[in-house]
C-alpha cells in the first residue's frame, strides 16, 4: 500500500514536470537555421473576415535573408500585425528557407558576415 502510495506521488510529480518543460519549449524555434533579415514594408496585406464579424489581417513579407556565413536566400513569411519598418528580424528557418518564427534583435546582435 505504501509503495503504491510513493509511486503514484512520484508519477504525478513527474508528469507535472514534464507539462511544465513541454510547455517552455518553442519547438518552431529549436534546432532551427539562422537568417537575418531587415524589415520593408510588406508586400501585401490579405483581410479575412471572421464569422464573428472581426476583420483579420495577415502582413506578407518577401525578400533577402542573409545566414549566419553571409549566404543570401530569399525568404516569405507572413506576421499577424504589421512589423516595424526598418527593424532587424533573427529568422528560424526549416528545410533551407522556411521559416517558422522570428524575433527582433538589435542591429549589435546580428553577425559581422551578415551585411544589409
């Protein structure tokens, strides 16, 4: 009785724990390639409407990335609200140029190799 006692307090611990780890980790940025991209204006702007009534805009993004080595690629991505024009984005990209989120970082965080 006792053993079954300690095994089920442990188990709920560890599943506790584990809720908790799976909950902190962005799996669309880990292990992920790196790109930097400077931010333009964006290349359009679809609106959707919403069966409540809601407008929804989602801000396409198009041009040249740069890797962390300097190589150019160019990249597409969508953002849910318009970004700063003019800032600095740390791409994560997937399969060469995909990309599965993004950050912005500031112009003394981005590599020497990386030039815009």
């Amino acid at each position: 009785m006792k053993k079954g006692m300690i095994i089920t307090v442990i188990s709920v611990v560890l599943l506790i724990g584990i809720g908790f780890v799976f909950a902190r980790i962005d799996f669309n940025r880990m292990g992920k390639d790196n790109a930097y991209y400077q931010v333009p204006a964006p290349e359009s702007v679809e609106e959707t409407k919403l069966d409540s009534g809601e407008i929804m805009k989602t801000y396409w993004y198009t041009g040249a990335a740069y890797k962390e080595n300097g190589e150019e690629i160019n990249v597409e991505f969508f953002a849910s609200k318009e970004l700063r024009q003019g800032a600095y984005l740390k791409l994560y990209l997937k399969k060469g140029a995909v990309v599965t989120s993004y950050d912005e970082v500031k112009p003394s965080e981005i590599p020497d190799k990386v030039k815009f």
